[in-house]
C-alpha cells in the first residue's frame, strides 16, 4: 500500500477505500488526497459504477435541490444554472503557462505559478459541509487505442450526474491501468451556494488548464460547460497530447450519410457556435454519430475516428418539431434528459424557438420569472437563455449510429469546414487535395458577425479549425500535425468547405435555405465515392447544375433552377480576395508557422487574379472546366 492510500484511510470510511483499492495507480491515490486535504470536505463519495451508485447520485442531484424532477414527463430533471454562469466565459478560462513557454496571443494565459496560487486558493476549503464525489471516466470507448482514462473530484451532484449521460464509465477501466498511465483530472467546486442552491461568488471564478499535470480546475462555476472538467477543458490536454503522439483530437460532428445501394459514409465536420453544426449532425435521413468531440487516429493508413463521448450537452434554442423532428421527438419522450436554464412552468419546460407561445411566467434561472422582469443591470430577463441546453445519451435519439460504442472507431470518408462566411465563399466545395483544404478551409475558418452591403464594416472573427480557443500548443504547429497527419494516410478523406450564410452582395438576402444543407452533404457523400464530376475554380472544385437538381428534387422534393445555381456558385473574386488578406494578416502576426500556409494561400490568390484577369470580378460556374 503506498503512503497516498495510508494517508486516504482517515479520510475515507471503509466501503469508499475498499473501492479505492482496486484502483492500482498512485497518482489516482494522490489526486484525490490532495483534493480532499485542499478542498476539505465533509466526507467523500467514490463511485464504482454500479447500478445503486448511479441510482444514488441522480436521486442526491435532487435532495441537494441541483436539479428538480417536478416535471411531468417521466425521466426529466431541470437545473438552473447562476443568472451569471450561463456559458463558457473567456475571460476567466486560462492556460496556465510556464515561464519561457509559447502559446498563442489569440489565447487567455497566465503565468503557471501565478495561477495555481490563484485557483488552489480559492479552492482551499470550498468543499466545507459538503460531499466530494469521485467520478471515473473514459474519454473514446473501453478497451481502445482510442482510450484516455479520466476522473474529477466535484462537490455537484448535478455534475456527478451530467457526466454519466455524457461520458463511458470508467472504473473498470481504472481498476487495470498501471502506473505512469497518463490520466485527465478535474478538480471542480461550485463554491458557496445560496437559498436557491446557486454559487454565490461568481465574481471569482475561475477556470484554469494546467498542462503539465493534465489537470483541469474550476472554482465558483456551475455551468456544465465550465463544471464537467471533460468538455472543451479536457480538448485542450487532450490535444497536446495528440500534437506528441501524432494523431487529432478535434471540435467535429460526425454523420452517417446514406448514399445509394445502401451505402453509408461517414463525414466529419467543424463549424463554430451558430454556423450549422447541430443541425448538420441531425439531417433527417441520415445517423449521428458524434455532435461536439472526436479523436482521430492513423490505422494502418486509414482515417479512423471516435466520440470522445457518448452524451449531447446540446443548445436547445430553436429546436422546434418543424425544423428538428428527431430531436424534438427525444426531448418530448420518456428518458433521462436534464434540462438547464429553461423556463418551467406547469410541469413542463419551455425555451426559445420551439415553435409556440411560451407562458409570460413561471421558474428559470433568475427565480420566479415574470413578462418584464430585469436584473440588477436593468436588462430584461428572456424566459429562458439563449444557451439554454439539455443533456441526454445518444443512444436515445432514433437516429443514433450503429457503431457509436465500436472501439476500432469508423473510417472517416470526408471532412467540412463551415463557417459563417456572409460575402466570400460558395456554399459548398471540395479542395484539390488534403493540404488546400487544411489551410484554405480550416486554417482560414472565419465567421462574420455583421453584415454591411456597402464597404468593409463586417466584423471578421478568424477561428482556426472552429477549435481556436481549445489550442493549447502554438496555433502553427497545431496546423503544421494537421498536414503532416494526412500526408501520412494511404487513404485520405476530402476536404470540403461549407458556407451556409452566403448573401446577395446587392440586396442582402440569404442565396440558402436551412434545408440546403442537406443537398450539399448528399453531394460530399457523392463526390467521396466517385459519383459525380465537378467544376475546377480558383478556390476548390464545386458541383455541376445537373447533379443538384436531381438531388434537390430526390432529397427535398424542390424544383432547382439555374439562377440560383449561378447566384450560389458565382465566384466573388474581390471578396475572395479580402478574406485571402484577413488570413493572411492574421497568421502573419503568430509566430513559428509552417511556410505551406503562407504558400497555399498565395497560390489560391494567384489563381484567383488570373481568373478575373480572364472573366472579371464576378464569375459564373459554368465559364469553368468540368474535371474528374
């Protein structure tokens, strides 16, 4: 025994330290001593698993008052979240960063030893008259390559309980690892907690990612997105970790899409908040098989991919049974679903965009909630919040993918960029090769957050890979791996860039519908298997007119005319030609990186001058070659 677990006896009644036991890895041991005699709590709840645990941690969500089942639907929880905890906040979510080491300027840091002084003490005692649960996790399927071992220690019941919809269990998996096993650790309070069972000090929070220890810390949060260590926190180690051993760990979705004859291929995609990714992982028709977080590996050539989890902590903003059947049926159903910072009244909850009248009062996140009612701001309070959000398994959504728990993962066929690009791009196109596509679709993702008809006053916001945030090695060598990983590959998947925010220069008006985005994805599946030509132009290969109509009459049900295909797929040199300039600009001012992005976005302007040298500013598709 060694001295962790000596130490861990004072503090543990015998059934939780006989549980302890099993696990044969000291730095487990260590971690939750060092967690317990930080945060000094009450007493300490490991959890192994089992049916009665789990069972004991969803009805303590409850007693705690973190979550009610006063609804009507057998199965649903709601939790309200602090009127100032409602998303991720930048601010206070830092890499701590040792000193003489790079990360991005685009990044948050602080200095390591500065921030651990800073978070351990406000943890110091946060957990006083309060049980610290023990969760044990895996990050990928059991038993996988694809396996990342974790585990948090977190003073929330809602917490304990979000993390098994979201992730595997993994005490079985911690009871075999061996020593030196490279683990994630969270180390979360909620902190002091007011009548209505809400953190009180919200003015310190704090959310800091320590990459030498693989620990992830977080203090006077409640937000899942900032509590459940696993998310975007864990990302962050988790790509250090793939830059070292050579594979990808990325912000993807991942569909199954069936094409014809019973095919079914599988085609990943990033796109940041608000640019279609949700609503492109659930198309009618089609299997989900990841909505947020994958890693991707190299295996014997071929592109293999997992879940990270097996759980949607989703934006249920705008779902509505028109727009989202699928989803709208699930969260209607009987099942496990925690609801948060929606509006609840009479028995049932209520957010925005469901598609009916929402009641003019009832309970969310600032209490008792009334038509007008204002925080301390002055600031009207919505009835629910715009990043209101449920949690459920996967395996509940009629559409979920067979292979979803496969431990050898699925081939990936194809990968999207989509961005909310308002003026530049066409809504879909493939690029010539792995390495285009990395820099002239990824590297080059941005998202305009206004849109001005006349000049340049459109707000540009570059997000690399729409995982910019998460980087936590130096953005250049993030996408230097990236390239390299694909030149590796004997089978590599397309690239493919997607826009489904493009607007008529002149009036404005949106050239998609939010249906369309279905035909473009039909058309990837096409393209990866070798079923359809495309047209070459200065930025990728895009669709002929011919095989879009057929598809949007096959899949919509719409009549497809050549104005619009013109509208859609006119190339827009100058613009191309600014948003070329934005990136390059932007990239200019990193440090350490790789001359190809440099050169791919040259050659892509180079080509784009000797096309408007040729046909001008505005050029119509069918003026380019068919290819292949």
């Amino acid at each position: 025994m060694n001295s962790f677990l000596e130490t861990l006896k004072q503090y543990l009644s015998a059934s939780e330290f006989e549980k302890l036991l099993k696990i044969p890895n000291s730095d487990v041991h260590k971690f939750i001593l060092e967690s317990i005699e930080l945060c000094k709590p009450k007493d300490v709840y490991i959890c192994s698993d089992t049916p009665d645990e789990i069972a004991h941690i969803k009805n303590m969500a409850i007693v705690s008052r973190e979550e009610s089942a006063a609804l009507l639907i057998p199965g649903h929880t709601y939790h309200f979240d602090g009127i100032n905890d409602q998303g991720r906040d930048r601010e206070v979510t830092k890499f701590l960063v040792p000193k003489g080491e790079y990360l991005s300027p685009a990044l948050n840091q602080i200095e390591r030893n500065e921030g651990l002084q800073e978070v351990l003490g406000l943890l110091k005692g946060a957990m006083e008259g309060k049980t610290m649960i023990v969760r044990f996790l895996t990050l990928g399927p059991a038993d996988s390559i694809f396996t990342i071992p974790c585990m948090e220690c977190t003073d929330s019941w809602y917490v304990a309980h979000s993390v098994d919809l979201l992730y595997r269990k993994g005490y079985k998996t911690f009871c075999k690892i061996p020593e030196g096993t490279q683990i994630f650790k969270t180390l979360h309070s909620a902190g002091k907690l007011d009548e209505n069972v809400v953190s009180v000090d919200y003015d310190k929070k704090r959310i800091y990612i320590d990459y030498i220890e693989d620990t992830v810390y977080s203090v006077n949060v409640q937000y899942a997105g900032n509590s459940v260590g696993f998310k975007k926190l864990a990302l962050r180690l988790a790509i250090r970790k793939a830059h070292k051993e050579g594979w990808l760990a990325e912000h993807f979705m991942a569909i199954g899409v069936k094409g014809p004859n019973g095919r079914k291929t599988y085609l990943a995609g990033a796109f940041p908040s608000a640019c279609g990714k949700t609503s492109t992982a659930m198309l009618p028709g089609e299997t989900i098989f990841a909505d947020d977080l994958m890693y991707i590996r190299n295996v014997n050539g071929e592109c293999r991919a997992v879940n990270v989890e097996r759980g949607i902590f989703g934006i249920i903003q705008d779902i509505n049974p028109q727009d989202d059947p699928l989803i709208w049926q699930t969260l209607t159903s009987p099942g496990e679903i925690i609801f948060s910072n929606v509006l609840v009244k009479d028995g049932r909850t209520w957010w925005l965009g469901m598609g009916c009248d929402i009641p003019t009062e009832g309970f969310n996140f600032s209490g008792h909630w009334y038509k007008g009612k204002k925080d301390e701001e002055g600031n009207e309070i919505p009835p629910a919040h715009k990043n209101a959000r449920y949690t459920v398994a996967l395996s509940a959504l009629p559409n979920c993918d067979i292979e979803l728990e496969n431990p050898e993962g699925i081939i990936l066929s194809g990968i999207m960029f989509g961005g909310r690009d308002y003026r530049a791009y066409v809504p879909v196109q493939q690029s010539y090769d792995w390495t285009h596509g990395v820099v002239a679709y990824g590297a080059a993702l941005e998202t305009e957050t206004t849109f001005a008809i006349v000049g340049q006053e459109g707000k540009y916001e570059i997000n690399v890979m729409s995982i910019q945030d998460f980087v936590s090695i130096p953005l250049g060598e993030y996408v230097a791996n990236y390239v390299q990983f694909g030149k590796n590959l004997s089978k590599v998947p397309f690239i493919f860039g997607v826009n489904y925010f493009l607007k008529d220069l002149q009036t404005g008006e949106f050239l998609n519908s939010r249906r369309d985005k279905h035909i473009w994805v039909k058309w990837m599946e096409l393209r990866v298997n070798n079923d359809v030509k495309a047209r070459k132009t200065p930025t990728g290969l895009i669709p002929l007119y011919e095989d879009l109509v057929g598809l949007f009459q096959s899949v919509l049900n719409k009549t497809y005319s050549k104005e619009d295909y013109i509208k859609q797929f006119t190339i827009r040199v100058p613009e191309n030609l600014l948003k070329i300039e934005r990136v390059t600009n932007f990239w200019s001012k990193e440090e350490n990186v790789p001359s190809v992005i440099f050169e791919v976005l040259e050659a892509q302007k180079q080509r784009l001058l000797e096309a408007k040298a040729k046909f001008g500013d505005y050029i119509s598709p069918e003026l380019f070659e068919i290819v292949d």
